[in-house]
C-alpha cells in the first residue's frame, strides 16, 4: 500500500446505523496487517439487557470472577440469535483489555453507540474515535424497513407491530437505542471532544457515496491507514468477514441477510435518493425531527470532500 501511515494505528469507528458502515469496513478489511472488530460493546450491551429480563438478575460488570453467570449469559444469546457467542466477549472490561492487547498493526473497531453512552470509563485506551454520520431522514427509514423485515423474519412482531403500516420503529423494536442513535453518537463526540481530542475526525455516509475516491484517502491518512486505489473494490466473497473479530465466530454469517448488500456488494454504490418526508412513516418523521440539530452540527465538522 502507497502513502505514510503511522507505524500502528488503533481507530473507533462510531456509526450511526444504515450509514456504509459495514461496506466501509469490508474496504478496509484489504488492507494488510490490519484487524477489524466488529460491533464488541454493542453485544455487551445486548447481553446485559437480554440477562436481566430472561434470568431476572443484574448481569456483573467483569467478566474475571463470574465467569459461570457470563456462560450463562452466552447461552441466552445463543438461543435468540442462533450464534455461539463467546462469555468473554460480553463484558465491557473484558472487551477493553482484549482492545489495549491487540497486536495487529492496524486494529479497525466498527462500533454503534448503542450502549456505550453510561460506559464510557471502558473505552480502551490508544485509539483515536472516528464518527460515521449520514441524514437521519435516510438513515433512520432504511433502519426502519431492515428492523422490521429482520425482527418479523425472527417472529417477534405480532398483532399491529406485523404490519409494515402500523409498525412503529420506537414502540416495537426492543433494542432501539432511546436516542435513536444519534443522541448517542453525539454524546460520545461531545466527550471525546472535551477529553481526548478537540477535532475528531467526522465523515458523512453520503459524502464517501459521492467521492470514495476523493474522501477515503483523506480518513485513512487521518486516522493512519495506508491507502491505495484498490481499496476501492472489495472481496466479493461473504468468507471474507471470517476474519472478522466478533463476539461470536459465526455471527456475521447469521446476520448476513440483515446487511445484505453491504456485506456482498464490491464497491460503494451511489446513494439512492433522498426520501421525502411525504414518504415516510410518522414514527420516522417524530426520531428524524428530534436528532436533525445534532446531526447538523456534527456535520459541520466532517472532513470536506475535495
């Protein structure tokens, strides 16, 4: 790869979802020596939540000294996603050592704020934050229809919640961050930026959709990843993700339906067009209208395109 990277860089990426995260990092996934984590806090997150409403019992921090409750707490996750999650990979510290003792010379986590927002004293240290925004009108309607197809397809939604109509993205999705991630994702900003780094680094989903050739380069030289052209063109193949770090070894391949094109397509597509506010659900226009002020002012910040 050409260019002047660091000698190691270690990159949080905090995502907002339906924002090319996932494609994003199949781009990156090309590039030698490096590890991409897929999602680790976001699961620890889940399984505190699914543990306290299944077993009835507050899930401990550690996973060091309560090593039976957390395989307990994998085998409730495995009965609701059909995946083999690891104990160890459900705890916040856990994840934190595994982050500060990753060896690669690029170490790439793609992360959604989902859950991390009461945890931050768990981030890891070394790692420069990166954020991934794009329009919540868009962003938010496409997470919408995924949600419910992925949730129906699971047999979880019954009664007006099985109807794409009456569907309500806050109502019936249980995991359904309470800030409809974009309140997340800017609390996380704001932190960084008031403790570890004044200028962090902001793209926009649709900017990278626009000019991959022009933006891609400027975010690997700021957070340190060499950078060629070839990035630009990815693994077809779906065994690619295997050498992914998840939480649980066949997780992606569970999932993959929920990402569909971003885990199989080989290159940034240009975004469809923007939804109008007539063509989207009411419960879409109510999430989309609360975060605008907070996505608008990160955007601000983003790298420009050339």
């Amino acid at each position: 790869m050409s260019g002047k990277p660091q000698r190691q860089s270690r990159t949080i990426l905090w995502c907002v979802p339906r924002s090319v995260s996932t494609a994003l990092a199949r781009c990156l996934g090309a590039i030698e020596d490096i590890q991409i984590w897929f999602e680790p806090f976001c699961y620890c997150y889940i399984a505190k939540v699914e543990f306290e409403r299944i077993a009835g019992r507050v899930l401990p921090e550690d996973y060091q000294g309560n090593e039976q409750t957390f395989l307990e707490a994998s085998r409730i996750l495995q009965k609701l996603t059909a995946a083999n999650f690891k104990p160890d990979f459900l705890s916040y510290p856990s994840i934190k050592r595994k982050l500060e003792k990753a060896d690669s010379p690029h170490v790439f986590v793609k992360e959604i704020p989902n859950g991390c927002v009461d945890e931050l004293r768990h981030l890891p240290r070394g790692y420069r934050h990166a954020f991934l925004i794009r329009h919540p009108l868009r962003t938010i309607s496409s997470f919408r229809t995924s949600v419910f197809h992925h949730l129906l397809g699971q047999g979880k939604l019954h009664g007006e919640a099985a109807d794409e109509a009456t569907f309500d993205l806050v109502k019936h999705n249980p995991y359904y961050a309470s800030g409809y991630h974009f309140k997340e994702i800017h609390t996380i900003w704001k932190f960084v930026r008031e403790n570890t780094d004044c200028s962090p680094i902001v793209i926009d989903g649709d900017d990278l959709l626009a000019n991959p050739s022009g933006l891609l380069p400027k975010f690997c030289r700021a957070v340190g990843l060499p950078y060629d052209d070839g990035l630009l063109n990815f693994d077809p193949s779906i065994e690619s993700l295997n050498s992914w770090v998840t939480g649980a070894d066949d997780m992606l391949m569970n999932i993959v339906n929920f990402y569909k094109v971003a885990m199989t397509k080989t290159h940034f597509l240009s975004a469809r067009e923007m939804p109008r506010r007539d063509q989207v659900t009411h419960d879409v226009i109510r999430c989309v209208d609360e975060v605008i002020p907070l996505y608008t002012e990160m955007y601000e910040t983003r790298i420009k395109l050339p």
